[in-house]
C-alpha cells in the first residue's frame, strides 16, 4: 500500500463532485487502497476548511455528514510527526508543510490540484512525486 499526502483541495474537491478522480482518491483512502499521511499542520488546515461555512454553500454534503467522511479519512491516516523543517521555499510558504510531511513519511506522492506551486520549491527531493488526482490514480494504481 502506497503512502500519500492528500492536499485539502483534494480533499474538497471530493466533497464538492458527485464523481471525479479526487472522489476516488479519497474513496481508495477510506477503503485502504492508499495510506494518507497526516501531521499537525495539515490537520489543521483540513479543519479550517471544513471551517468555512461560505465555502460550503449549496454542497452537495451537509456539515455532519462532511465532518463523518473526516472522521473516516482520519481514522485511515497515519500520524506522522514532522521534526525536521525542510523549507523548500515554495512560493506559497504555507505549503511548504505537504513535503515536510512527505518527506518525513516516506510518502510515494503528494496528491494536490497546486502543481504548479508544489514543483517550483528551491530544494528538491526526487523520489517525491506531485501528482494531481487524475496522475496519482494512473501512476499509482488501486483496486476499483
């Protein structure tokens, strides 16, 4: 099983759609198809987007039923503490965090809809990929 760092625009992506390659990735995390990765930051963040009440405007999933599908992806997560800050110096600081948590979890991907941001870092790791939904299902193949 391939461990990955599922970006929160993944994340909502999959609760926004009725279908779609975020909603699968998401799917093959709560079937165990894949292994998210998390840590403080990201948590974190993933709360202050559930958070966003403006955000959620017309979603297809009311709040209780967004916070069980966290609650479900959460309890497939492994908890992975960052204790080195690696500061690839990305062009948005705040997402330095995905490949500190990558890197310190091994993980085969980071899963996001921001490769544009996540591949221009000054320091790089090349074993790490960053793939969009789409890439990570075909790259990184789960069962159905």
């Amino acid at each position: 099983m391939s461990s990955i760092v599922v970006d929160t625009n993944v994340f909502v992506g999959a609760l926004m759609s009725r279908g779609g390659a975020s909603r699968r990735v998401i799917r093959a995390c709560l079937s165990g198809a894949y292994r998210p990765l998390m840590g403080v930051a990201l948590f974190s963040e993933f709360e202050d987007v559930l958070d966003r009440t403006s955000l959620w405007e017309g979603a297809l999933l009311d709040s209780s039923k967004r916070t069980a599908v966290l609650d479900g992806f959460l309890n497939r997560c492994q908890w992975v503490e960052v204790f080195f800050a690696w500061r690839p110096n990305l062009p948005d600081e705040g997402d330095n965090h995905l490949i500190e948590l990558a890197v310190a979890g091994n993980a085969a991907a980071i899963v996001t809809r921001n490769i544009r941001s996540l591949a221009r870092g000054e320091l790089r790791f090349p074993a790490l990929r960053v793939l969009t939904p789409e890439q990570c299902l075909e790259l990184i193949p789960c069962p159905p």
